[in-house]
C-alpha cells in the first residue's frame, strides 16, 4: 500500500432481492425496515452510468455491518473496521456485525445501481477481487474498465461452467454496454484496449495492468462525458461533480485507506 491514503467514492448498491443462500442467512439478522446495500469502492465516479453488474469475490468473507438503524452494509470486515473510525457508521468506533455471508451465497442478489442506465443488476463472481483493497465489493462497468471487460467477455464465454457452478444466467449478462466517455481513441475505451491489446481472460495480469493504466490516463485527462447531468464536460471536471451529487443524494459516501 501506497504512503498517500487513497480516497474511493464507496456505492450504495441497495438489495433489492436476495439469493436463495443469502436470503436463508439473511432470514431474522436484519430489522424487516431496514434496507441492506452491497458498498462496491471505485475511483471512476463519473463511470457509474455504465453498471452492467456487481461483482464479490466468491472464496471471500463478507459481514452485513450496521451502519445505522435503517441502514446495513455488505462489506469485508476490514472495510468495516476502517469505516467505523471514518464516522460512517451512526456509532463512531462501534462494529456491529448482523451476519457472515460467503461471496458465493451471494451471486445472483438483484441490487439498484445508482445512476446506471440498468437501474437492476446482478450480484456475480470475480475471483481476482482482492480482500485487502477498497471494500472486496467492486461495481462493474465495462465500458471503461479493461478488468470488468474482460471478465464479462470470460463469463459470457464460458456460461455453462458458470451456470453449473454458481447459477448464473445468460441474460444477467446480456444488458447492453453504452458509450459513457468519449477519448480520442473511442467511446468504448476498455473494449477498444482488450481488442487491440488481445487480452484473452481476466488472468492476463500483466496486459491488463497495462491496458488498466493506459484507460485511466486516457479517460482522466482527455475524456469528455457522453450522457448524464455533465453531459459535453471533460471527465477532469465532471468526475468531482457526479462524485459531489451522489453523496449529495445519499447514494454514495466517501471512504480512504
Ligand atoms: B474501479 P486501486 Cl470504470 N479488488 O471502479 C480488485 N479491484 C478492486 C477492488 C478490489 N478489492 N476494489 C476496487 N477495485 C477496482 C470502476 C473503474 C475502476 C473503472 C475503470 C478503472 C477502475 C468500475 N469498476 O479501476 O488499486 C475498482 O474499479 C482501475 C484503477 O485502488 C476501483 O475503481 O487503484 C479500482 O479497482 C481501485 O483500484
């Protein structure tokens, strides 16, 4: 970890339905008012009108935190001890943990994404997610991020091992991937990079580095914002901006390590 701490925009992804596993889990541990959020941690605010998924590591441990009364988190632990002397949870320093759920149990959990064009997206599994970064919840937007390209490419290629495995469907991968950032290079950076740069599956560590590096750059400092309220602002400009309104509307909040 770097010497500077990192500052993410933390999502709240409210659930909206419950896999089968979760929902058993789940079943008492949770105030029938409350509402549950999957936190994914992303440095690209300005991207999340392209959430396609949300993705968990499946091997990876995660608690539902209270964050307040009506309010519970699905987090790793170690999130949850950053957050609760971050002032996020309503008692500073207090960590209340509702229930362990295992990433596996919870693919397949219908969530709102804010801001997405697909206001309804699915829980699904990423097994390169890392329990020492940001919250190991991690929102998916493929049109700018190289990593959730190429694993969406990876779980569409092989839907019938995944199906098996965890029973994922075909059609929480088919929701339609939108130009969000226009670069000199494209509107659809991350795809543009995979293709050119040949990568073939999430595992290609290095290409993806790369490739990761070259659309952050890329989109930072020469993209301009194709829809949402900034609509024709570079990115540099815009990007605080979404940041700001959805903090402001209470879907979003600021998290550092
Ligand atoms: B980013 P940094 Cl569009 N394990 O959000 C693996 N990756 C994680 C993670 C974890 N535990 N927690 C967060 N991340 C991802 C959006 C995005 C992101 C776009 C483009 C690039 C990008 C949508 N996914 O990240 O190591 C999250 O994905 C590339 C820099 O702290 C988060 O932002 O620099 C980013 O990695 C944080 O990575």
């Amino acid at each position: 970890e770097g010497v500077l701490p990192q500052e993410y925009t933390a999502l709240k992804l409210k659930v909206l339905e419950w896999a089968p596993r979760a929902a058993e889990l789940i079943q008492g541990k949770v105030p029938e008012d409350a509402s549950v959020y999957l936190c994914p941690a992303t440095l690209r605010p300005e991207t999340m009108y392209g959430q396609v998924c949300c993705f968990v590591g499946p091997h990876l441990t995660y608690g539902v935190f209270k964050a307040s009364e009506k309010e519970y988190f699905v987090i790793t632990e170690r999130a949850a001890r950053n957050m609760a002397y971050q002032g996020i949870f309503e008692k500073e320093g207090v960590i209340e943990e509702a229930e362990k759920i295992q990433g596996s149990d919870l693919i397949g959990t219908l969530v709102h994404a804010p801001l997405s064009f697909h206001q309804q997206v699915r829980v699904l599994p990423m097994e390169t997610v890392l329990a020492t970064k940001g919250t190991g919840v991690v929102t998916s937007v493929p049109s700018d991020s190289p990593d959730d390209c190429a694993l969406m490419d990876e779980l569409a290629r092989k839907i019938k091992h995944y199906n098996d495995k965890y029973g994922i469907k075909e059609e929480w991968l088919k929701l339609e991937i939108r130009p969000i950032i226009q670069t000199p290079t494209s509107d659809l950076l991350a795809r543009h990079l995979v293709e050119k740069m040949k990568i073939q599956s999430p595992k290609d560590t290095q290409k993806l580095q790369e490739a990761k590096e070259l659309a952050y750059k890329e989109g930072f400092y020469q993209g301009v914002m194709m829809v949402g309220d900034f609509k024709g602002e570079k990115v540099e400009v815009a990007k605080p901006k979404v940041r700001e309104q959805l903090i402001k509307s209470g879907e979003a909040f600021t998290y550092a390590e």
